[in-house]
C-alpha cells in the first residue's frame, strides 16, 4: 500500500517538479533576516524599504540582486535578546556574494518616554548602505545572513537637541541547512526519491527526465535512507547510510535502477 501510494506522489508530481529540476541544482536560497543589540531608548523605528544582495554569478556584470522584502517600519528594540525577524529571501546562482545593501525610507523615528524625534538619515542611505560579507554559496543550501544592528552606537544626538541614524550593523552569515544530490540510471526510471531520517520523510525530489540528475535540498544534519520509487517498469530501490552535514551537499553518485 505505502509502494502504491509513493508511485502515485511520483505520477502526479513528476510533470511539474523535473522541469525546474535543473535550475533548482544551480542555485542557492539566501534568507536575510533582522536582530538588534539592546539600547537606552523606548522605541527606535527603523523604515526598511528594500534588500538587495551583490552577486559575482549575475549576468552582465551589474550584481546586484533585490530580494522580495517584507518592508515597512520595524522597532529594533522589540528585536533583542535573541528574537529575530525575516526581512526577504530569494534563490540566487550558486558563487560568490561581496555585499548586502539596505534600504532605507525616511519614516525612521526615536521614542524616549513619551516623547517621539525624528531620526534623520543620511541621505546615502536612501540609495543603500552596504554591507560587506564576502560568501560563497553552494548550490542546493540555504544560507541566512543576520543584520546584527548595534542601536546604542548607531543613535547620535546633534547639536541642536535631535538624533541622528548612522547604522552600525554586522552581516553574519550562516548555512542553516544540507543536501542531497546525484544521478539514476537509466534517466528513463525516473523515479521519485525520499530522504529518511529515522522513520521521518524530511525531503522529497523527483529526477529530471533529460539528465537523470536529482537534488534534496532543506535537509538537517543526520543519516538518511534514500527510497527510489520508478515508474512501473522498474523496481523500487532503496540506498542506506547516506550522511548529511549542515553546509554540505552530499553526492550519491550513480544509482541504478533495476527492470
């Protein structure tokens, strides 16, 4: 009963899932997110209007790449002590990565008691202020870069009685995750492939019907059995012991698959 319904997973999925197949193994999946260090204020909003990331694999030579950012005005202050947020994520090609710029739009204010000031920007910032982190991404991993913003040494008092925004921010990057990639033979089996943590499927991929090549992405570290279910001239063929790191893409080789 558990073949049969494998088999029907594969039927149904197989047609959309192989197409992107190939891309899917070129590319990496960047999340940014946002944490701050504590500071002596009540609120200290911060207007996020974009996040772009500088890629040495885009074409033409222009690098910079937008991600599809959750913005709007975030309090920093409501971000310590280790809670976090996502500000976007997006897939990007497998390489080097040099910068994150950010993005910031002009409603940044700072409340102390009840009193709210204007933050004032510098007008750089509207175009970006970047960040340098210099990361090269392996396909099929997902990597989370952290902006640590540092509210007590970024908030200036001018002389004039108001505040000032110079962000002092600190870009840590992280893998969060590992993969699992290789090749079936024939190509023509194309069957459905699970990776087993104990009794747990944690990841599924489907081959790509011209390469016969095959990518688990999203996997914590562990090992895994992988169970290939072909269409129905082949035979269902199971593979043990296969070890994922955090940061690694595990390659399998050639697995054939039996008439």
């Amino acid at each position: 009963m558990k073949k049969q319904f494998l088999k029907w997973l594969a039927v149904a999925g197989i047609f959309m899932l192989t197409a992107a197949c190939s891309d899917d193994e070129k590319n990496a999946r960047l999340q940014v997110w946002l944490t701050d260090a504590p500071g002596d204020y009540d609120e200290v909003n911060i207007d996020i209007q974009g996040v772009e990331v500088h890629s040495e694999e885009n074409d033409n030579g222009q690098g910079w790449k937008a991600l599809d950012v959750n913005g709007g005005v975030y309090n920093l202050l409501e971000l310590t002590n280790g809670l976090d947020t996502l500000l976007g994520e997006m897939e990007l090609p497998a390489g080097k990565i040099s910068q994150v710029r950010l993005v910031l739009g002009d409603n940044n204010t700072l409340k102390i008691g009840d009193d709210v000031h204007d933050l004032g920007t510098p007008s750089a910032m509207q175009s970006g202020l970047k960040l340098q982190v210099h990361e090269t991404l392996t396909e099929g991993i997902t990597y989370k870069i952290l902006l640590d913003f540092d509210v007590a040494r970024s908030i200036v008092t001018t002389g004039a009685g108001g505040y000032k925004l110079k962000p002092v921010i600190r870009a840590i990057t992280e893998a969060q995750d590992g993969a699992i990639k290789g090749t079936v033979d024939p190509k023509e089996s194309t069957p459905a492939i699970y990776a087993i943590l104990n009794d747990d499927t944690l990841g599924t991929s489907f081959t790509d019907t011209t390469s016969g090549q095959f990518l688990i992405r999203g996997l914590p570290a562990g090992t895994y059995r992988l169970l290939f279910s072909p269409n129905s001239e082949y035979v269902a063929t199971e593979k043990t012991g296969v070890e994922v790191q955090i940061g690694n893409v595990t390659d399998v080789g050639v697995v054939t698959i039996e008439q």
